[in-house]
C-alpha cells in the first residue's frame, strides 16, 4: 500500500502542476528560445537533488533531449567542485553560485535557479547577482515558493510541502520545457549575436 499511496500523491501533485503551471512552464520554454536564437546560454543552479537536476536539465540541452539537433549551450553551476569548494573556503557557502554567475553570465543569457525549500542562500545570491548582469531570472520551487519566488522575473511554484514529489514534478516539467525547445530549435546551429 505504501508504494499506492506514494504514486497517488504524485499524480495529484501532477494534475494540480497540470492546471496551475503549464503555462509558466511554457513562458520558460519561449525564454529559452529567444534567448538560444540570439546567442546566449542557459545556467542552472541547486543543492543536493536540486543540483542533480540541474546538471540533468543542462545535459539535456547540450546533450539531446529527443530529437537530433545542434547542441545548446548550457551549464550547471554545481558540477565544479574545485570552484565550489575554494569559493566556500575563501568567501562563503553562500556564494558558490554568485561568484561563478558573476564569471559565466552575460546580458541576454537565462539563468534558472532550483529549490525545493525557496530559500536557498546560495541560489538566492546566484540570482541576484544574474539580474545585476543584465539575465533573464527564473526558478522553479517548492513549498510556498519562500524567498526566492519575488527577486526572479519567472517562479514555477510546485506547492508542496513533500520534497520528494517536489523535485519528481520539477524534472517533469523540466522535460517538457526542453522538448518545446527542441521542437522549435530543431534546425539549429548556433546563435546568432
């Protein structure tokens, strides 16, 4: 019964992202596209599952997410433990992220934030510092969105309070932002800036 109950609680949290967040999913989904046509790049950010789906996310845009097309620039921010380790020795845990957007990120380029809590310091300071830059903001969130949902210029509220099912809708929807870019970047070859 315990495997039934988690499956139904998933799928509630499923249908009520169904209703609630295929539009914003969507709005990612065009920003992305604008911003792979004129040149620029997607980074993505999080701790812990958050960091494993945001080097998922990534790898599906340089990778392929279905179809064969032109690789898409992207990167997560989390992947390099070298940087991260010497940036939380030498400043603070809190800026891991901030200080590798203030070397990556240019004007133009979407830098999306993931945090099942939304209060995540250190993603937190990363999209601060990607709107200082001149960056389109966005993050994709739990619980009730926390602090992170009012310095972004995109928040995907997954309104759960279960982490689990959280970070299970984030990567759904995560899919089908890149297969709605995918299907309208299949011809691409790079950008154009």
């Amino acid at each position: 019964m315990f495997i039934q109950k988690e499956t139904q609680e998933l799928i509630e949290v499923l249908n009520w992202a169904k209703d609630n967040l295929a539009a914003k999913a969507e709005e990612l989904a065009n920003v992305i596209i604008n911003c792979y046509q004129n040149g620029g790049k997607v980074i993505l950010m999080g701790n812990g599952g958050s960091a494993a789906d945001a080097q998922h996310i990534a790898a599906e845009f340089t990778g392929r997410y279905k179809l064969e097309r032109g690789s898409f620039p992207a990167l997560a921010l989390n992947v390099n433990t070298s940087t991260i380790t010497a940036v939380g020795n030498d400043y603070s845990f809190d800026e891991i992220f901030s200080r590798q957007v203030q070397g990556f990120a240019v004007k133009g380029d979407v830098v999306i934030g993931l945090s099942t809590s939304g209060n995540s310091k250190n993603v937190h300071k990363g999209l601060e510092a990607a709107a200082e830059k001149g960056c389109y903001t966005a993050a994709i969130l739990g619980k009730d969105g926390g602090t992170i949902k009012s310095i972004v210029d995109l928040s995907i509220v997954i309104k759960s309070n279960n982490t689990p099912r959280v970070q299970e809708c984030t990567i759904f929807l995560a899919h089908c932002v890149c297969d709605i870019v995918d299907r309208a970047l299949l011809n691409y070859v790079g950008g154009k800036k």
